[in-house]
C-alpha cells in the first residue's frame, strides 16, 4: 500500500476528504460518496482539464484509503453542441463549419480516425491517459443519458418552473451581453459546450501569453454573449432546447408549450424545419447549460466537485447553478475548491496538439505517471503550477527524486510525504515505476549522444556505477523511455549534441601551455576515473591541481571562472560549441578511446 501521512495542516486532500465524509454522511448517510468532473471532449482536453479531473480523484481516492465506497463520475460532455472549428487540429478543414450547432456525438471525426465521431475520437485520448495515471471513474455519456430519456422528468419540472428559472437567471443578465459575467460552459465542472481546444470550459478574456509559457486555463473560449439560457424565444422563456429534426443542429427556438399534454413547438432558424412534439416523448434536445448542470448534481447526488477559478464571478453557472439546484430542483449544491489554472513551460513540436494545447497524452510521453500525478497533487487546487515541456523537466526529476530519497531515509515532511503516497499509488496499488531510476537529466545525455543506439546506451549506462554496472536497459525503463522521448520531440534538432567525427586540429594547436597541461591532466586520470563519480572528481579537479591545489579543495570564485574555461574547453573539442550534456555523462558517453582521439592525446 503507498504510503500516506495522516492529515496535516498542509495536506490538503486529507482535509476536503474531512469535508466530504462529513457531508455525505449528513446528505446521504450510508450511501456511496459522490464526486464528480466534468469533461467537454470538443477538441483535445489539454493538461489545465486535467486538473478538473484530478482534483476529485485525489479527494475521492483518499477516502477510499479510509475504507468508504466512492464513485467519481465523469460526466462526458458529449451532447454539448459544436461550437467552433477547432485551430491546428489534424485531419479537419473549414468543412468541418457545416457542423457547427450539431451534438459532438453527430460530428465526424477527424479524416483517419478510427472512431465514430468528434466526441469520440477525443474522449479516446483522454480514457489511456487517465487509465496510465491510475484514475478510477465512472464515465456518465450525456448523449446517452438524454437521447434515452433519463433526465425527463427532469426536464418536464424545468419546464413547469420555466419562470422560476427565468427569474433566478434575470438576477444575473445584463443588456450589455459583452460585459455578462459568468461563463458559456461550466468552466472546471466541464459541462456545456466547450471550445475547440477541448477546455473544461470556464469563460475569460484571453491574455497573451509567451509561446514558452502558455498557461493553460480552464476556459479557451465560449463565453456568456455565446452562451443561450434560453430567453432569445418572443414566445417566452424555456430552459430546453430541442436539436431539430431537419438539419441536427441547436439553432432552434421554442414556439409554444403546454405544460398538461407536454405538446412543444419549435422552429430551426437554420433550414426553417419546424414540427410540434410531444415532450414527454421526445429525446432529442437537452437543457441549456446553466440549468444542466445543476439539474445533474440533484440527479447523482453530487458531494464534491470542483471548478475554475472564474466561477467565483457573480452570475457565473456554478453561482446561479447553487440557486437553481436549491429553489428548483430541492438539491444542495456540491462543495469544492476554485482551482487555478495550469501553466506549460516550453513547448517544442507538439505531435498531437498543435494548436498550443499539450495533453496529458503528450505529457505521459515525456514522463512518468507518478511525477505526473505528483504535480497536481503537491500544490492546493487554488494554487497554480507549471508543467514542463523545456529543461526545466531535468529540474522537477531531480526534486522528485530528493523527494524519493528523504522517503526512502524518513527525513520527508507529513505533507511531501502524503503527496509523493498519492502520486506513486492509489488505494487500488503502487503505479508501475522504473526499477532503477537513473537521474533524467543523465539518460537524456545519453540518448541524446547515441541518439537512441540501444548497443552503445547498454555500454554508457553500465559505466556509470562500474560496481554496480547495468545489466539490461529494462532496468531504467520506462524513464529511459520518456527521456528519449523529451529529446526527440522537445529539443530543437539545433541544440542536439554531435560529437566531432575528426579532432579540432585547428584549435589544439593554438593552445597555450596552461590549456595542454589541463587536458593531459584529464587524459592522465581517464583510466582511474572511469565512472560518473569518478570523472565528475576529475573534471572538477584539474583545474585546482593546475592551481596547485588539492583535487578536493574548495573552489573559489577565481577558480570557478578557471573550471568554466576548462569545461568550454572540452566541450569545443569535443562537440564543437560551448555548453552541452554535463561533462561526466558526455566523457561516458564519447568513450575512453574517442575521448584522448579528440583531445589529441
């Protein structure tokens, strides 16, 4: 079982599970605990969804340490209308615009896709990303709940309280639609049509962000002035909006109702198709959004879910959604944190997101599940965070690997400790992890030199620890798998290192007596220093020798500045620039003999 510490101040999971527990047993006693995400699967759903998904997990698996049965509901968005044609996604064109106002269930997938529509094709994406972090869900099809008249008498209450609803929701609009506050889509609870980059949908004004660091928030698009609650009809207002029976699309406008036979009229403003219905019969139309959802947490139960950081705005669906849910449908609206957005540090060539919005998929390519997991888990929901694409992923491996160690020696805090339990294991198990977890800067110097040679990887990565040598690639796997990765794809082909075939004669020759002196020195020691530690010590030794110094002393600022002119040394001899993989990895990697080759020995 993982190891978790027990609820500290700091522990963030451990107290809203506190609130959870509670408050399940005074809504339900003796029923399951109720936690909930909402996913729009309109386009690829990036890492900032992810944290709509993995808030509750981590609540809702911490409670399932404790011994509660919990369900996590995934509600799938996936009768949520087609709301634009999503930028730099493969396989679309402006035709894809023909679908626009259709139920993502009814939009064709991308060309080449091997799944039957939009909706599927990008919630597919999303099931093995959540199925390699360990998340355990119950996945809830809107289409499916509303084209097989689940929500009904749901439906048919909305409609007898049309003007209940109307006046809750007039507390809120303004003449001025542009200034609306409030959000299109259930930012975070991820209801309601979504944007094309597959966002949990919370409105906002768009910030320009550096391609280097884009953040990630949970809305990408919609907004209030696209959102209709239902009030556009002269007839009147009605929370519902049929999908027409002509064209499949949403653009319609209810006509008349009556509320004893269920008999509705209403007409498509897009091809002018028109028909009366029986309500109480008819499955092809949904609520509008901002009654959705609030209709949806009395159906399930709903205890906790969370939602984006703009839903604290005054008119915003979850504000009005915990009025309709009490005055309408006589629930109680779920408890759950405001959480931040999620930012990105570097982002190279994105195989599957090219529009800017890397995917859990694409993160899970570059590293493993735990630290993944870990990211979210470390930081309070209303706080935000960067995931890196760029260098700065050698920096996380190596506080997760500090993390690793102070577990491993009993030095680690209640609440690092609780984070890196929750992160390495759920209360079903450990997640898979690499047996020997070499340092991911070290493997990515290694596949980055070889560029991938699995033969010459073995031959590196077996010197680095001559007593305990490595004895298959296995061992390292899959961090090794993931550095690989990172390199391939994140690194500009620019700054890969190439060794030097030849050696730089031009520039052995014009060196002074002091420089030769310093590479015979490394030559001298290569035999007896054969390992990381070991050339680590000599690199960082011959120039306090040349000092006339011991090879352990102290460096100071003076011989700082000499050992950065010894290592650009090297590295010019050696890949012909200035800066590249840490010199022990790179000396490992060259090899003994193509080393004194290059040097000039």
């Amino acid at each position: 079982m993982p190891i978790v510490a027990q609820s500290t101040e700091a522990d963030w999971v451990s107290r809203f599970a506190d609130d959870v527990i509670a408050e399940s047993e005074r809504r339900a006693p003796g029923k399951p605990v109720v936690v909930a995400s909402g996913i729009s699967p309109s386009g690829p759903v990036h890492l900032g969804n992810l944290r709509e998904v993995m808030t509750p997990h981590l609540v809702a698996d911490e409670i399932r340490r404790r011994g509660y049965e919990v369900r996590h509901l995934i509600s799938w968005d996936d009768y949520d209308r087609y709301r634009k044609v999503p930028n730099g996604v493969p396989g679309i064109d402006a035709s894809w615009a023909e679908h626009i106002g259709k139920p993502l269930t009814s939009v064709p997938a991308p060309a080449g896709s091997a799944y039957p529509n939009w909706a599927e094709h990008f919630k597919a994406a999303l099931i093995g990303s959540l199925g390699e972090l360990g998340i355990e869900y119950d996945g809830i099809s809107q289409t499916e709940q509303y084209t097989a008249g689940t929500y009904r008498e749901q439906i048919l209450h909305a409609m007898r309280h049309r003007g209940d609803i109307d006046a809750i929701l007039g507390r809120y609009r303004t003449k001025d639609k542009d200034k609306a506050a409030g959000d299109g889509a259930g930012a975070g609870s991820g209801s309601g049509a979504g944007p094309g980059a597959g966002a949990s949908k919370a409105p906002g004004k768009q910030q320009q962000k550096k391609p280097e660091e884009a953040e990630l928030e949970a809305a990408e698009g919609s907004g209030a002035a696209e959102e209709d609650d239902g009030s556009g009809g002269s007839a009147g207002y009605f929370p519902y909006k049929p999908y027409c029976g002509g064209c499949g699309k949403d653009l319609t406008t209810v006509t008349a109702y009556d509320d004893d036979t269920t008999e509705l009229t209403y007409t498509c403003t897009a091809c002018g198709f028109s028909e009366t219905v029986l309500l109480s019969e008819f499955n092809r139309g949904k609520l509008v959004w901002k009654v959705d959802w609030p209709m949806r947490w009395a159906y399930e139960g709903v205890i906790f879910e969370p939602s984006g950081v703009d839903h604290s705005s005054p008119g915003s669906s979850f504000v009005v959604g915990g009025q309709i849910v009490r005055e309408i449908f006589d629930g109680v609206q779920p408890i759950g944190p405001m959480y931040a957005f999620v930012g990105i540090s570097g982002m190279a060539k994105m195989s599957s997101s090219k529009g800017g919005v890397p995917t859990p998929a694409d993160a899970l390519k570059i590293m493993e599940a735990p630290l993944l997991r870990w990211l979210y888990a470390r930081r309070r929901p209303n706080q935000s965070f960067k995931i890196a694409f760029d260098q700065e992923i050698q920096r996380l491996y190596d506080e997760w690997d500090a993390l690793e160690r102070k577990v491993a020696d009993g030095s680690v805090l209640p609440a690092d400790a609780a984070a890196y339990g929750r992160a390495t294991g759920t209360a079903a198990g450990e997640l898979p992890r690499t047996p020997r977890p070499l340092p991911y800067r070290t493997l990515a110097s290694v596949v980055d030199i070889t560029a991938g040679a699995e033969e010459q990887t073995v031959r590196i990565l077996s010197e680095l620890d001559p007593e305990r040598p490595l004895t298959s690639l296995d061992e390292v796997r899959p961090r090794l798998d993931r550095a690989e990765n990172w390199i391939t794809t994140q690194v500009p082909a620019e700054a890969r290192t190439v060794v030097r075939d030849e050696p730089d004669k031009e520039l052995l020759g014009s060196l002074d007596e002091q420089a030769s002196e310093s590479l015979r020195l490394l030559l001298d020691g290569l035999d007896s220093h054969w390992s990381l530690d070991g050339l680590t010590t000599l690199v960082y030794g011959v120039p306090k020798v040349l000092a006339g110094l011991e090879a352990d002393a102290k460096p100071t600022a003076e011989l700082k500045v000499a050992q950065r002119t010894f290592f650009a040394l090297l590295y010019r001899l050696l890949v012909g620039r200035d800066t590249g993989p840490r010199l022990p990895t790179l000396l490992l990697a060259v090899g003994a003999d193509r080393v004194r080759r290059l040097l000039g020995a």
